[in-house]
C-alpha cells in the first residue's frame, strides 16, 4: 500500500473545552497530493481508549446486552434508552481486564475466556478514542450478580438477554442503532460457531 504524499503541520491549537472530554481546536496547514497548501479549522474530542465485549450464550442462542440513557441520542429525538453491547472506559487497565470488569459491572456475568477481535476509530473525523473488541461465550451458571451498573455513577442499566435471531432483526428495525452493537452482532453471526 503506498503512503499518501499529503503533508500535515499543525500551526494552531486551542483548548475549547476541558470536562468529562476535552475539545481542542486545531489550524493545520494541510498539503494534497497535488502541492496545493490549505489552512484547515478543525475541532476534535479527545477521549480515553474504551472497550466492549459480545455475551453470547451458544446454547440458547442468546446474547446479553444493555440498556440506559444516552444524552446524544435524547438530543437527536433518537430512542434515548438505547440497546448496546456492555462497554466501557479502560480507566488505565489493560483492555482485557476493563472488559471483564465492564462486563461484570453492567451485565453480573463473571467472563471465563475472553477473545480481542479487533480495534477500531468510532469516529475518526472528530473523535481520537479507540475501542478494543472483544467477545465471549458465555452460559447461565456464569452470572453472579443483578449487574446494573455502579450505584456510585449513577447508572442504572437494564440487563436483557435477546435471541440473537431477534437481536439482528432489532437493528433493521431500528432499535439497535449504536454501531459497536452492529458490528459485534454482525460478527458474531459470521462467527459463532467459533465461539462454541
């Protein structure tokens, strides 16, 4: 694969906003492959790497997932309750170890083997976070706890357990739409036999 002959300085930066993420604007003198030089405005959040895992449950076709509230959707008039993969910050851990956490955290489920897929940019136009994926089987006997989320984060997340069947028709209908969700469901239609 050969390298683009793009070049890239950036020649201003600014801190817009500095809270739960951080918003910094940025002038950078951007070169095309044709030598032309543009001075381009652009704004991007930085944010912590995260992670994610699929539950899957082979012998009931079943995977675990979570529900809660997310601002951005209540604000785009989206379903703010939205159906997602259990997820979360790595908050200095290894990915595999933040994983196992979240899991338990969110869904009561113990993680016995545990499998990294892949890693990804969620939005890399305007977003510098990376998400590691993860996934793994898992049966009844391995949910130790109500799961829920932390009390002390005031999160309150629902547990459902989905045929996967079903789940994969959700997003066609529109009550799965957050991206980490379809792409951990994709892949493990693809690959579940893995998994077993």
């Amino acid at each position: 694969m050969t390298q683009s002959k793009a070049k890239v300085e950036i020649v201003g930066k600014e801190i817009l906003s500095e809270g739960w993420t951080k918003l910094v604007g940025y002038e950078l003198d951007y070169t095309d492959r044709k030598g032309e030089t543009h001075r381009l405005p652009r704004e991007v959040y930085h944010r912590t790497p995260a992670a994610c895992i699929l539950l899957y449950d082979p012998k009931r076709d079943v995977v675990v997932l979570v529900k809660q509230f997310r601002l951005p959707a209540y604000l785009n008039a989206d379903p703010a309750w939205m159906i997602e993969v259990p997820a979360g910050l790595l908050d200095g851990d290894e990915p595999e170890a933040a994983i196992r956490r979240e899991a338990m955290e969110e869904t009561g489920y113990t993680i016995r083997d545990v499998r990294f897929l892949f890693r990804s940019y969620t939005a890399p136009g305007s977003i510098t976070e990376i998400v590691h994926f993860f996934a793994a089987a898992i049966d009844t006997a391995d949910r130790t706890s109500d799961g829920g989320g932390l009390e002390h984060e005031h999160e309150d997340i629902e547990v459902l357990e989905i045929q996967l069947p079903h789940a994969v028709a959700m997003i066609e209908k529109g009550e799965i739409i957050d991206l980490k969700t379809i792409m951990l469901l994709q892949w493990v239609v693809a690959n579940k036999v893995s998994l077993t």
